[in-house]
C-alpha cells in the first residue's frame, strides 16, 4: 500500500513539473475586488466593508519562474524570518536559504536516502536556531541548523506532508500515523503528544492516504493547531495542550461542485478548494484556490481567496491574491507565498 502512495504521488508531482514548464497562459477572471465581492457573497462576515480591519497585501519580491532559476527551478513551500527565506526545491532535492536581495546563504541537500538527501523533499518550518524539513518518502523530518544548513537529526513520522514551528515544539501532519498531530520537542526529537485520532471518517482518510497525504495542512502558534485539507472544506482547530477540539471553521461557499457560477469577474467557477492555512496575530486563514471552466475544469483560476475567521470559527472576510498560489506562511507583517505547479514562484507579500 504504501509503494502505491509513492508512485501515485511521484506521477503527480511530475505532472506539477510539466505545469511549471508551460506557466500559466490565462487572464481570465482578475478582477481583484469582483472576486472579493464575490467571495463575500455568500456568508455575512463580521469585518466586511470595515476599513480598520482591511489588509491590502503588496508584492514587494519574487523569486523563480523565468527570471531567476539560478536560485530555486520548483519551490514546493517556503518560509520567511526576517529578510531570509527558506524554500524547498522538488526538483532539486533541496532546501536553499537566501536574502531577499537574492544572495544565497546555503544550500543542503541531494537525492538519496542518507542523512542531508531527501527523497520527496516537502514542506519546511523555520525555528529560532532549526529548519524543520519533510523528508515524505523516507519516512521522517530533517532538522538542520538554520544558519549553516547542517544536518541535525530526524524524527521519525511516516509520510509527514506538513511541519510547523513554536518556541521549541515542532508539529507534524501525517494521515499515515495514528494521529493526524503529532507534537515533538525541537531541541531532541522527543515526542510530546498527538491529536487529531478518529477526526475525520476511513473514507475521508483513504482519498488523502491514496493521493500520497496531498495538501493536509496545518498551522501552529503554541497554543493552538490549525488542520486542513484540500479533500475537506473546513478546517479544525485543536488545543495544543489538551488535543481537544476547540472550533470548526467553516462556511457557506458562493458555489457548489457540479453547479458553474458566473462570479462577476469574467470567471465561472465550478468549485472551491482548500490549498493551506494559517494562524497570524489570532485569526485564522484559510486559502481557497478556485477552478474556472473558461480556463479548464482541471486547471485552477489565476486567483487566490484568503478568507479570515476569529479563533470562535466566525467568518470575518475575505482577501483575494491575483496569483495562484499552492503555500503561506507569515512571518511579523510579511506574507510568503508559493506557486508550485503553474509559474513555480515564491512570492513575498507586505501584508499590512
């Protein structure tokens, strides 16, 4: 079973790869504030149209696509602490630390099986001294030092797709242990505690386990975890303390699958997806990629809704990116993003 995930997920990601090669090709439905207004249509939330509450994100760096290859060819996340980034590079089999001058610090890593080789390189946290890295094939998360790259030690978690940092506990997301949580201590790999058991029914875990644990996210602040999926429309938010489950966020979409919608913006959605989410400053943000039929049913809008809820699981409103974008990550008022499988870019947002 487990020889299955890895193929189906290898020829997966090797799809993604064609994606970068060709970019996107399509304008489509850009509209920025349509989108909004359209996102917003359906659920009444509690900061719309409320100016003090509004966050206008500005791109201020990109790296990748066409322009700068030299430096990442197929960033799969990233992460930011200050003015440095951390992104894992699929292609690769790399992580490549940089300024956002462009001035590459390190880079670790190179296919194989022994300690600083990754084999399904997948996502990253950064630490105040770690980089925690989802080594996915191989069955464990690489520590290495943030300022050197150097291999640390692993932590055993089989198929971890997802990793966060607080203070010195690492979270994982895996849908292939008992727990869809797992927390360990940073400083020595010890582990703490696991949640997240029993959450979602076999036939929810079986879609995630057979597309290789695609897109189960999750997101960190110490006292809380955030848990998504691109196979489940909401989101929970569990107690990091107790593993107990303190809020579902969920809400009322503009469409449903299988009923095209004309959105106002040049675009007829077809459905709504969850690609990650976040926790910054207290609220919690779910990204939400569309498909439009006037693009391609299998192909995702040049677009991106953030949408915000209170720790309570209310719907507050809705940010729309005229970017595709497949990974966030916050860092004090900066916004990382990552396209993966269309302009293979990292992007990096003031989000003020």
């Amino acid at each position: 079973m487990y020889s299955k995930i890895l193929l189906i997920s290898y020829l997966l990601l090797l799809v993604g790869i064609a994606g970068c090669i060709g970019g996107s090709n399509s304008e489509i439905g850009n509209d920025t504030e349509k989108w909004k207004a359209w996102a917003e249509s359906s659920s009444e939330g509690l900061w719309e149209n409320d100016e003090n509450k509004a966050v206008n994100p500005a791109e201020v760096y990109s790296f990748g696509g066409e322009s700068t290859t030299d430096i990442i060819y197929e960033p799969l996340d990233a992460d930011i602490a200050g003015d440095t980034l951390f992104v894992t590079d699929w292609a690769l089999h790399q992580v490549v630390c940089f300024k956002t001058d462009g001035t590459i610090l390190w880079r670790c890593g190179e296919h194989g099986e022994g300690p600083g080789h990754f084999s399904d390189i997948g996502n990253i946290a950064v630490g105040e001294d770690v980089v925690a890295v989802c080594n996915r094939s191989l069955g464990r998360v690489d520590i290495l030092d943030r300022f050197s790259g150097e291999w640390k030690y692993s932590i055993p978690v089989a198929w971890p797709y997802d990793v966060d940092i607080s203070g010195d506990t690492l979270a994982v997301a895996s849908v292939v242990e008992s727990d869809l949580i797992s927390l360990f201590s940073i400083s020595n790999g010890e582990f703490l505690s696991g949640m997240g058991a029993g959450f979602w029914d076999d036939n929810a875990i079986g879609r995630l386990a057979i597309h290789g644990n695609a897109n189960l996210n999750i997101a960190f602040d110490g006292e809380l975890v955030l848990l998504s999926s691109y196979f489940q429309k909401s989101a929970a938010v569990f107690s990091a303390s107790s593993g107990e489950l303190v809020a579902m966020i969920d809400r009322d979409m503009p469409v449903q699958k299988g009923h095209p919608h004309d959105n106002g913006a040049g675009a007829t959605v077809v459905s709504v997806y969850v690609v990650d989410c976040g926790i910054k400053d207290d609220i919690v943000y779910m990204v939400l990629g569309s498909y439009d039929e006037n693009v391609g049913e299998k192909e995702p809008s040049d677009i991106t809704i953030m949408d915000r809820y209170n720790l309570d699981g209310a719907y507050l409103d809705s940010i729309v990116l005229p970017q595709r974008i497949d990974a966030i990550d916050f860092s004090e008022d900066m916004l990382v993003a990552t396209d993966t499988y269309y302009d293979c870019v990292v992007l990096v947002y003031s989000f003020i």
